[in-house]
C-alpha cells in the first residue's frame, strides 16, 4: 500500500467567536505555526436551518451563548459571504486552502460562487439532497462529506446521488463519530477500513474527522488509509463556546502535523535487505555470520 502525504485541515467552525480578527489569527497561526494544508469555516443561514421554535429557544447551555436565543447565538457567530471572500482571499495570500462547510441551500450557492477547491457537508446534512445536487451540478471542485450520526443505508443512498450525478470522483468521505469530545472507545476507527473496502474504489479519497482528545488516534487513522485528517482547532481551549473543549491548542496541531508526516515517511519497506545505516551495525554488532 502507498501511503500518499496526508492533507490535514484545521477546522476553525465557529472559534473565532464571531470576530474576523480572531479568524485571520487563526489562519495564520493554523500556516504558519502549525503547518496545516488547509483551514475549514462554516455557513449557516440560520432562518433557513432552524425552524422558528429552535431559533427562538434559549440555548442549551447559557454560558456558552452569545445571544439570549438559540438563534440570537448563532447570528453573533455567523460571517457574511462577503466576509466569508475576504478570509478565503486573505487564506490564500498567506498559501492556505480556504474551505468551509455549509449547513443549508442559500449558504451552498453563497459559497459555490466564491469558487474554493473544497467544499463540506458536515454529518448534521448529509441528507439534505438539494445541497447535494446543488453542489453537484453547480461546483466543479471537490465535495467533502461527512458520516457522523449516518446508517449505511444512507451511506448508500448519499454516494449512489455521486455516481448518478457522476461526480463520485470528485467526493471524499469521512469517518466521523458525532461527539465533542468523543470517548475513545466511541472513535470507531476501523470505520475507515470498512468505508475504504466499500466505497474506496468509487470515490476519490477516504478521510477521519476526529473530535476526541490528544492526537495518537489520528496517527492510526492515517495508517489505516484516512487520507484526509480534520480536526477542531482553537487558540485558547478555555474560550466561550462549545466546541473548544473538542479542538487542539497550535501546539497540539502542531505536533499532529508533525507527526502525521513522520508516520507518512517511515511507512515503507526496506529498500534492500541490508540498510546503508545498517552496514556500520552489521559489521560491529552482527554475530554467526
């Protein structure tokens, strides 16, 4: 097996807190410090999304909201496609790829107009087939989705609309267990194998989103043939909002990177049967020969 360079993106989602500012720190810091292929934000029209019940109920965790209503929460965090330029523009003057993930209609055809390499379905719609189809017949670059909170029969719907639409090569799958933060025993990487026997032949790549703790789990993830790596990202852990208890800190992704190329280059066999940093061992230490 060929083990390509893995391409790791670091999932900003809404840890920038709403500021723009925040969020090109972030950007540079995820290049710059951290080395990461790519930086991942989201969209939302959130009217769109939410039903009016869920946009006008208080959000379930006070102390994490920026508004007095679900709703009100979301809005706070939400950039406009034009802000939404401005970063992909400025991600790209720094040598980043700029992605991010869209959660309805009007945010698909809002970033498909800005033209990215990438773009995401995250786990919570994938079964919302107008984006699928939208995406499909109106963006030519490459479609990442998600599998969390997803059955196999709906694995199978999702990458049958890909095949029909003829765009399969164009699509990544991730394995994905919807958690922030997920117990390691709920990981499920062999996921990554079973995607890989069932759709790897069909699709472009195989990839893992992780939302556990610590980086070890993403190293096998690789190993076991997730091209693709994404995680959580945040500057400061102990920040307000839910999802920084689930994001790595720069100098954990930093260590990730690392050593997800480490891992990247030690994943070969030996290119003869005695190494040239052998021979001085095999003379000095060598016995019986």
């Amino acid at each position: 097996m060929k083990y390509n360079q893995p391409f790791i993106i670091a999932e900003i989602g809404c840890n920038h807190k709403g500021d723009i500012d925040i969020a090109k720190e972030m950007i540079e810091v995820a290049k710059n410090y951290c080395n990461a292929d790519a930086i991942k934000l989201q969209k939302r029209n959130n009217k769109e999304l939410l039903s009016e019940e869920e946009y006008n109920t208080p959000h379930p965790v006070p102390e994490n909201s920026y508004g007095t209503t679900y709703g009100e929460h979301r809005e706070f965090l939400e950039f406009t496609a034009e802000q939404h330029k401005e970063l992909k523009e400025y991600a790209e003057s720094i040598g980043i790829e700029y992605s991010t993930s869209v959660w309805d209609l009007t945010s698909a055809k809002e970033i498909t107009a800005l033209n990215p390499r990438m773009i995401k379905i995250p786990s919570a719609c994938n079964l919302k087939f107008d984006i699928l189809e939208y995406l499909c017949e109106n963006y030519d670059g490459e479609i990442h989705l998600s599998f969390g909170m997803t059955t196999k029969e709906e694995e199978t719907r999702i990458v049958d609309l890909f095949v029909k639409k003829n765009r399969e090569k164009d699509l990544i799958l991730y394995s994905c267990t919807s958690g922030y933060p997920v117990p390691f025993d709920e990981v499920a990487l062999l996921e990554i194998t079973r995607l890989k026997e069932k759709f790897g032949n069909l699709v472009k790549a195989i990839g893992f989103s992780g939302h556990h703790n610590g980086i070890a789990i993403d190293i096998a993830a690789y190993t076991l043939g997730a091209e693709y790596i994404e995680r959580h990202y945040t500057l400061n852990r102990t920040w307000k909002g839910t999802d920084h208890a689930a994001s790595l800190e720069p100098d954990g992704f930093r260590k990730l990177v690392r050593d997800l190329h480490a891992t990247q280059q030690a994943l070969t066999y030996k290119q003869k049967d005695i190494l040239d940093i052998e021979e001085p061992q095999r003379k000095k230490l060598k016995r019986g020969i």
